[in-house]
C-alpha cells in the first residue's frame, strides 16, 4: 500500500448504490401506494409533497425517522397517517426493486479486498443499510458503518468518520474517505483524513476554500493501495 493508508470509508448513496428509477425519497412505489387509497392525487400535488419532505430532510440534525418523513408527505397530500398507511409504506419489498449497485462496485470491492484493505461505510441513511448492502451482495465487504440515524448526526459531523475510523481501530490519516459530495469530502480532508470525490460524470469537484481530489471510476481508488 502507499504511504499509510490502510482502509477506504465509503459513502454509500451515489457511491455504491444508486435508487432503481433514479429517485431516492420517497421510495420508488409512493405513488402506486398512496394512489390505491386516493386515485385523485395529481403529480403537481406528488412534487409538492415531494418538496415539503426535503425541507423536512434539510431542517433535520440527523436522518430522521421514515415514519415522521412519511407523515410530513401524507399531511402535504391531506391524507391522515394511519399505521396502517405508514405500514403499507414500508412494507418489505425485495431490495433490488428499489436499490442497485453500480457497474464499478463490486469489481473495485473484490479488488480491495485482494489488496488487504479494511473498509468501511460512512452514510447519511436509514438503519436498514447494512442488510441492503447484505441483500446487494457488497455487504460482506465491510467492517463498520457509521449511520446517520443510529448516531444521532450526519455529515459532516466529526462523530460520523471516526465512528467508522475507531470501529476499525485505525488513525484518521491511515483512512481515505469517498463521497460524491465534495464538501463533506472536503470535512473528511479537514479533520486528518485523506479524501477522494466521486464524480461518475467527469465534472471537476471541488469546496469552498479547498480543492478536493476526485475520481470518475470507483476503480480509481484501487490505485492508492
């Protein structure tokens, strides 16, 4: 390996996997579900409901719960937040109905693991992620993950990269950390880590008042080891 690093914390949505359809919330079946209990919601009341859950998202410390989020749509759709409705959308549906990996993931995490590199996951999420991961079959790949809503905070939160750095028993400056979010890689960077932005789409990343190194192939980060 080069120099000291020892281990990779992977952000996880828009660096391992991505939603089936391209939207991550609501879940890509909302509609379906809500429209079985009122066919006469509109797309223009859909987005706006939309909208209002992102605002709930923004002005939330850490991942919230699914539960208040739903609530916060159904009250934008006028529509009362039974149980049995909150139920219904969270029943269980089979993950790769809703969540795929990407087509560099899988080959790039075999090759770590060749190499000797620990990994580990730092994610914005919900406390379902590691047995999503188990279900995509990248699962067994990592050692700890630091989840947004078991700890209570989210990026760029210190308490989220060294949770995932302390799990694995490592220094920070022994971890580089990937994200498609320039600024928290930016964070990373600030607080002794090494830093990598994904950018699958070849644009130049980059924070306020620090350049950030990126990628645009998860393969790429093979190289550093």
């Amino acid at each position: 390996m080069t120099g000291e690093l020892r281990a990779v914390l992977f952000d996880s949505g828009g660096v391992l996997i991505r939603p089936v359809g391209g939207r991550w919330n609501p879940r890509a079946d909302f509609e379906t579900t809500i429209l079985a209990h009122d066919p006469t919601v509109t797309p223009e009341r859909f987005a706006r409901a939309i909208a209002a859950g992102e605002d709930f998202f923004a002005a939330s410390e850490s991942t919230p719960d699914y539960d208040d989020y739903h609530r916060v749509l159904l009250r934008d759709l006028g529509l009362e937040p039974t149980p049995a409705l909150l139920a219904e959308l969270l029943r269980e549906v089979p993950v790769n109905m809703v969540l795929e990996t990407y087509p560099d993931v899988a080959k790039t995490l075999a090759e770590l693991r060749h190499r000797g590199v620990r990994m580990a996951v730092v994610s914005d999420a919900w406390p379902g992620l590691a047995e999503a991961h188990d279900e995509l079959g990248i699962g067994g790949y990592f050692e700890a993950y630091a989840i947004s809503a078991v700890l209570g905070c989210r990026k760029p939160d210190p308490r989220m990269y060294r949770h995932a750095s302390d799990a694995l028993g490592l220094r920070a400056a022994e971890c580089v950390f990937v994200d498609d979010d320039p600024e928290l890689v930016a964070a990373a960077i600030e607080l002794g880590y090494s830093g990598r932005v994904l950018c699958r789409d070849g644009a130049v990343a980059g924070a306020p008042g620090m350049p950030v190194p990126s990628i645009t192939d998860l393969s790429e980060i093979v190289e550093l080891f």
